[in-house]
C-alpha cells in the first residue's frame, strides 16, 4: 500500500467520525474548532503524498476545502459526508505503482 492511500484511509475515517450527527459537531466545538486545523494540516500531506505517488488528488483537496468551510454547522456536516465518501473512494480504487 501506498503512504498516499494509507493516509486517504485515514482522513476517511476521521471524516467519517467528524461526519456522526452530533458526536462530530460536539467534538469539532469542544476541540475549539482546532480540529479542523488539523484536518487541513492532514488533507494537505495526504495532497502532497498523493501528487508525489502520481495517485487521485480530488478527494484530498475536497478535505482542504471541508476544512475550510466546516465551521457552518449543517454545510460542516454535509462536506465531512461527502469527503469521507470520496477519500474511501479514492483509497479503495488507487492504484499501485510498480517499480521496475
């Protein structure tokens, strides 16, 4: 596996927690909202990685974009769905790279 797919796994399964009615909306507000600073922070590499590794890039710069605009609370919701149904996507269909 890839560092790029593993980390898709990854953001998609923290978007996916973040995407829990109620439980991800509390958890963004008690973190003080810092959690979706982080999340930039983690889309960002996983962008990086995958632009590195020659992978799908799409679901990793719509994560930076959810991070973004997280803050309003049913858009928030919506975009961490969303995302984290494009990163498994993404992480399910990557393709490996051979090295020859």
């Amino acid at each position: 596996m890839n560092f790029s797919t593993g980390m898709k796994w990854v953001t998609a399964i923290a978007e996916g927690f973040l995407a829990i009615p109620l439980i991800g909306g509390l958890y963004v507000i008690s973190s003080g909202y810092s959690i979706l600073g982080i999340m930039f922070v983690l889309h960002a590499i996983t962008l990086l990685l995958s632009i590195r590794e020659g992978q799908g890039k799409a679901a990793s710069i719509l994560g930076l974009v959810t991070s973004v605009v997280s803050a309003i609370p049913f858009i928030g919701w919506f975009m961490h769905l969303i995302t984290s149904g494009a990163l498994f996507l993404s992480a399910i269909t990557s393709k490996r790279r051979v090295k020859v």
